[in-house]
C-alpha cells in the first residue's frame, strides 16, 4: 500500500528551516532537491530537545532518581505546551514497578573447579555476574558445568542444543548470537543476520525454563555480540532492574553472567578442553553438548529494593476512531551518574535516545497542528526501563492503554545518528511487514529509498522497544536514518555508525553536539510524519509479510483486516 503523496505545501523547505535553526548542511546536499518539512518540524527545535535533555541537569535519566522526575516532568511540560492530551485515560503516566537487585560483593569470583584445580574468574575483567531472582543470597555451589554450543531449542530449525541433556541445577556456557552467524550459511536461521535465538534475553530465559542454575554467555567478539565488553561493564553497573514476578511470572535464572573470550579460553583449558574447537563445531547441525566434566561456585550477596518508575504517555485523539491507535515510541531512560568515574560522570544518551526523544516530540507537535485531525487516536510513548530489558514496553505490552487488537501499528525509533542527508532510510529488521510498503512510498515521494541495515548480525529489532509489541503481534517497526550519505556515500555513513558505536555508544562521550547537522534527520522525522499520517487517517491494517514469525500472533487478535497491497 502506497502512502499518500500529498504533504503539508505551507511547510518550510528544508534548506530554509535548516539556515533559520544556523544548522549547518554539507556542500553536496545543496544539488539534492529540498523536501517538504511541516511547518512544526525544524533543526531549532529538534537541537534544543536534545540539548536540553542530555543535560547535566538531567542527571543520564536514570529511573527511579531524581533524572527520572525531571526528565518526565519537562516531557510532559512539552505535550502540555504543544496541545496534546494525557495518553493514559487521563494521566501523562503509566506506573512501572520494577525490583532493584544491587550487587553487595563486587569482588565476587567465579570458581571452577576441574581437574583437581581450581580457576578463578574475577568480576569485570574476566565476567559479569548478576542474578535474575530477587533474592539477597545466591550461594551455587559445585554445579556441574555443560558447554552448550549456542543454548538454542529451535524447533522451526530443526535445531535444540539441549536435546539429549537434562540442565537442571547445572551451569551451562553458550555463545553469543546463533548458528547461522557462526557459519554464514543463508540457509541456517538467518545466516548472518541474527534472529532472536540469538538474543541474550532469549539465552537466559531458554536457560531458565529448560531449569538451568546458571548460564554464562560468551563474548566472543564485538561482531557477533554487537558490542565491545565494555558495554556490558557498564550497562552492569549499578542496580540492576527487572519487573516484579506478580507482572512478569517466567522463570528467572538464579545466576546469569557473561564471559569474556580470553575467560572462556582458560575455563575450558583448565578442562582440558579447547575453547575454539568446540566454538566452531557448535556452529554445525548435529552439535551435541559438551560436560566439562567441571563445576562452577560463586557466591552473590545482594540488595533487593524495589521502585516505581514511569511510562510517558500523550496522544492527540481520533476525531472518528477515537479506540483505534497508531503509537510512535521512543525511550525515555538512560544509564544515569557513575561517581566512580573520572572527568564527565553522566551518561548523557544525547544520541541514545535523545534524538529518539527529540523526533517524537517534533512529531507529536506536527500532528498536534494538523489542520484536519487525524481520524485514528496518535498515541506517543516514552518507555522507562529499556537499558533495564525493555520493561516499560513490556509492561505496557501486559496492560496495554488500547487494546492491542485496536492498535494499528507501532512506528519506533532508537539512537538515531545525525550525520546529514542521506538517499536512504534504514529499516531494522528489514522483511517484517507491510509498514515498510507503506515507507517506501513515501521516501520515494523524497527520492530515496529503504535500506537494510548494515549488520543485521547485531540483532538490533530486538534490542528496542518495538519488540514488545511484535511479539504481541501488532506490526512494528525500528526505522532508522539512512547511511548512504549524499556527502560521502555508504562509506562515510557506515564509517560515523562505527564510530559511534565503538567510541560513544553507552558511555559517557554520547553527548550533544551543537555542530551537528540536521537536514538529514528533519528528513527522517517528516518521512515518519506522513507514514504516521497515512495510518491515522485510513482504515488501512498493515500486516505482517507471511512468512514473519510474528504474523501467527496477529492473526489470533480480533481485528477487521483490510486489504493491503502485498509487497511485490
């Protein structure tokens, strides 16, 4: 289904909306025709969003501090300003509780025991260990350890790591990513782009059910994780969040932690086991799981506290289907204040998510100003708890504010990079649903295109709050900006996301910067804009392509599908 080709003409251009905000644009972006902003829609705007919330002031948006408050607080004063209306029967808010697990001993070790030695493992620099239950004391002792390849049970693969061995109460190591990463074969999973197996999320909670004590997953290297170790030192860092049994019932792994690559090599060694060796047969069908013939010890002493934190929620509503909703979502919460370290303290997230943020506040203002009132309610949620596991979708997801069978769609957006015009827009997860027929209409009404995402091996459709909800079944998408850079080419835009990622990204240098250029970006937010536009003022029911594995879930909802264009 085409969006329509109609947009706001009383909008600036924006080479003009651009030269009035003084943000700068490349040369080579001047002999690309302008596109057609609403007039809401502008660099000054979108800079003093960002810059405003990756303040000092904001504290790194912490949940359950003081960052928190604020950050809500002059969220809501927006909507406020702007005209749109509470999004939750009344309220901004949507309560969130959340158990808060502090580690006590961060001098913690992991013990193995084998051969008649015992290796130790030291936290930070060998591992990362935390537990998933609620609990003060997790004291594992001489739990016998298994290497268990890639810990999947795949049953549409033909694949279960765990067939033939019986976990429970044992300690099982598996690594990162999934089969078709390790072999690159296309015909295995995904190849190189990750599915959820892959996920560390999927790892743990396949360990727990299966009854596993611990599981331990392998960094085997920034590619196939997606991330550098670093990340998880400070994502680990601090009290570590999960939703309360009463919301979320599944079963919680006692102890869950990561390994380093050079740990798991000595681990093994001291087995008498080779690391690699195993590493690579795990990647091939017919694996079978490895006893170390080893046991693993390590003691947590813990404090369980628990907190309320907050969903964000505004909407401007439907004039003729006030209960059907299109929701925009980007997170509100980032990783807050470390004392600890030396220089700048904050972990600001200006790019992770202030531009997310940033853009769903130029598009509740545009829709705010609408001439003609979308006929659909447009409902913009601000999640709490992502870099907690995306808990604030997840709980929006169990106690959704329109019932999911009415919402339409959810168009989300994460850590967007702002690096200048670009003839394309990036879909995450690229092959999902008929919202992506619907974004290549109107990127084509700009003269560009969708791209896939440059390493789908990264996993990131399941790294962001739109994951939530596609697992519920409505169709969802992560929409990025574009890489292929009218300045520099692919070459130039995969260069900057690397460098993001390996020198930024979740650390305490992601910070605004006031020479940054936002023409490439107001592009984006307009495109999202009449993507938004079109859901909202339509009976149209984008579904999931067929051969989508969230497409089952949608199909058991109650909802009057209409037609859509199949994609060709």
């Amino acid at each position: 289904m085409r969006a329509a080709t109609s947009v706001l003409l009383v909008a600036a251009t924006l080479a003009a909306g651009a030269a009035q905000a003084g943000a700068p644009s490349a040369a080579s972006s001047a002999a690309a025709p302008a596109v057609t902003l609403a007039p809401q829609i502008n660099a000054a705007d979108f800079a003093t969003f960002d810059k405003t919330l990756s303040s000092d002031a904001f504290g790194g948006r912490k949940p359950g501090t003081v960052g928190e408050q604020r950050t809500t607080a002059w969220l809501v004063d927006q909507f406020k300003r702007m005209g749109l209306k509470p999004g939750n029967h009344g309220s901004w808010f949507q309560t969130v509780p959340a158990d808060a697990i502090t580690l006590l001993n961060p001098d913690v070790k992991l013990h193995i025991a084998a051969k008649g030695k015992e290796t130790s493992f030291a936290y930070r620099t060998d591992m990362m260990v935390q537990t998933l239950q609620a609990k003060p004391l997790i004291d594992l002792k001489h739990s016998p350890v298994v290497f268990l390849g890639y810990g999947v049970d795949a049953p549409n693969w033909h694949w279960n790591d765990y067939q033939g061995v019986d976990v429970k109460g044992k300690t099982v190591i598996v690594l990162v990513n999934d089969p078709g990463f390790a072999s690159g074969d296309p015909k295995l999973f995904n190849g190189r782009a990750m599915t959820y197996y892959g996920r560390w999320t999927y790892k743990y909670a396949e360990a727990a059910l299966k009854g596993a004590a611990a599981c331990f997953i392998v960094h085997t290297s920034d590619a196939a994780a997606g991330y550098p170790f670093s990340v998880l030192q400070n994502s680990g860092s601090g009290p570590q969040l999960s939703l309360p049994t009463r919301v979320d019932p599944a079963p919680r792994l006692p102890v869950a932690g990561w390994l380093t690559h050079d740990a798991a090599t000595r681990l093994f060694a001291a087995a008498g086991f080779n690391f690699d060796q195993l590493a690579a047969a795990a990647g091939k069908p017919g694996f079978k799981p490895v006893p170390l013939n080893a046991t693993a010890s390590v003691t947590l002493h813990d404090k369980i506290g628990h907190i309320e934190s907050h969903n964000v929620l505004a909407m401007v509503k439907g004039s003729t289907k006030p209960n059907e909703a299109v929701i925009y979502t980007a997170h509100w919460d980032h990783l807050g204040t470390d004392p600890s370290l030396k220089g700048h303290q904050v972990y600001s997230g200006a790019i992770d998510n202030g531009t997310g943020l940033s853009m769903l506040l130029e598009l509740a203002d545009a829709f705010a100003h609408q001439k003609t009132p979308p006929q659909r309610s447009v409902l913009f949620f601000m999640p709490t708890l992502e870099e907690s596991g995306l808990l604030g979708s997840q709980y929006y997801a169990a106690k959704p504010v329109f019932p999911l069978d009415k919402t339409v769609a959810d168009i989300a957006v994460d850590a967007l990079p702002i690096i200048g015009r670009a003839h394309d827009m990036t879909v995450i997860g690229k092959g999902q649903s008929q919202l992506e027929d619907m974004l290549a209409g109107v990127l084509k009404t700009q003269g560009r295109v969708i791209s896939p995402e440059t390493t789908p091996e990264n996993g990131f459709y399941f790294r962001s709050d739109h994951f939530n909800f596609a697992k519920a079944g409505v169709p969802a998408m992560l929409a990025s900006s574009g890489l292929d850079l009218l300045d520099g080419g692919k070459a130039a835009g995969e260069k900057a996301a690397e460098d993001y990622t390996a020198h930024r990204y979740h650390t305490t240098n992601d910070v605004f910067n006031p020479n940054w250029d936002y023409s490439g970006i107001l592009e984006d937010t307009q495109a999202l804009y009449l993507l938004g536009r079109e859901l909202s003022r339509t009976g149209v029911w984008p579904q999931w392509y067929g051969d989508s594995p969230f497409r089952a879930a949608r199909r058991k909802m109650m909802v009057p599908a209409a037609k859509v264009k199949p994609r060709s």
